[in-house]
C-alpha cells in the first residue's frame, strides 16, 4: 500500500497569511493526488484533484503543486472560512489511501 | 444537484451485521462509480471499498476484506454496504462518495455506525 504522509499535522495562522501544506507519498503517485477539505461535523470536499488541478467553485486562492512524490497545498490569502482539516489522498493505485490531515487553526 | 444521503447507521453489538444504504440523485447514478469511506472519531479518513459503475467490479480494503460486501441497484440509484461480523474499531462514520476519474467528487452527510456492547 502506498502511504501517505502529511506536515505539518498542525498549523496555526492568521487571516490573510500565506499557508502551505506538503503530502509526501512512499512511492511515486505521478499526478494522481488530490487534496479536500474537512470542516467540523462535515463531509470532506473536493479542493483540487490531479495535484493541480481547482474543482469547480473553489476559490482561486487554494493552489496545489508536485508530482511524484511530493506534493503541496498552497493557500495564498488565509481567510476564516479556511480554517479546518486538510487531507491528501492518493488515486494512483488501490487501495486508495489518505494522509493524517493536518488541522489549520486560528493563532 | 448531485445529492447523496446515507442512512442505515445505529449501534450494534460487536458480532453483529447492519446495513448501509446511500440514495443517489441529480446524476446518472449508472455511469460512476461510488466508494464507502468511513471516519472514526476523532481520526482520519479510510476508504473503504468500491464497487464499478455495473456492480461487477469491487475492491476492499484488507480492513474490511471478507466482513464487508458492497453492492449497488441502479434502478433504484441506490448504493449498499453490508456489514458482518463487526468490531469495536469498525465504530466510524461512513460516507458515500462518487468517484470522477480518480477522486471523489461528491460526499454524503455521512452514517453514524457504533459497535458497542
């Protein structure tokens, strides 16, 4: 199984900073990552899928890079509605696998 | 709009069995494929199984490997998964996602299911 690693597991932040998120896989993934976004009592939702790639209606600030093995997710203005978990999983091969997350909170 | 709603979730003794069923709308239900993920409290998120637009094709994780089968019904637009022999860590929120190409696109709100003496 491939595993999915995850830093950092926490972050605090302010609003309007700059935030990256990095997914390390063990094995290569080529582009098949995707990151979502979980929000207390919610179901995830898609962010960015094919490491790079914006789902429709996500907004233009959330940016995602790498291929490989490494990846991130790059959040460039925080704002308050962003802050929540944030996981990485791998479509590459089964079974499918995530990461830890990594929870962003308010400093 | 694509909808998802799953339902079946409840408390069972460990041992037994239950059944979750996920209603698909707003979608060719029989086009996609759709995966189970579940979330224990507190935790992280595992994906589960997935069963191929016509039903024919599954896969399970090693987890869930012989306690667990997942079906479907496209005309009912309705995904299943049956499970047996549960266990204290199977205590999860399941989800029902619908794969586009390789991720998961759309969730439901998510089944509570609690194994407990």
């Amino acid at each position: 199984d491939i595993q999915m690693t995850q830093s950092p597991s926490s972050l605090s932040a302010s609003v309007g900073d700059r935030v990256t998120i990095t997914c390390r896989a063990s094995q290569s993934t080529s582009h098949y990552l995707n990151w979502y976004q979980q929000k207390s009592g919610k179901a995830p939702k898609l962010l960015i899928y094919a490491a790079s790639t914006l789902q429709s209606g996500v907004p233009s600030r959330f940016s995602g890079s790498g291929s490989g093995t490494d990846f991130t997710l790059t959040i460039s203005s925080l704002q308050p509605e962003d802050f929540a978990t944030y996981y990485c999983q791998q479509s590459s091969s089964n079974p499918y696998t995530f990461g830890q997350g990594t929870k962003l909170e308010i400093k | 709009q694509v909808q998802l709603v799953e339902s079946g979730g409840g408390l069972v003794k460990p041992g037994g069995s239950l059944r979750l069923s996920c209603a698909a709308s707003g979608f060719t239900f029989s086009d996609y494929y759709m995966s189970w993920i579940r979330q224990a409290p507190g935790k992280g998120l595992e994906w589960v199984s997935y069963v191929g637009s016509r039903g024919t094709t599954v896969y399970y994780a090693d987890s869930v490997k012989g306690r667990f089968t997942i079906s479907r019904d496209n005309a009912m637009n309705s995904l299943y998964l049956q499970m047996s022999s549960l266990r204290a860590e199977d205590t999860a929120v399941y989800y029902c996602a619908r794969h586009s190409s390789s991720y998961f696109d759309f969730w439901g709100q998510g089944a509570l299911v609690t194994v407990s003496p």
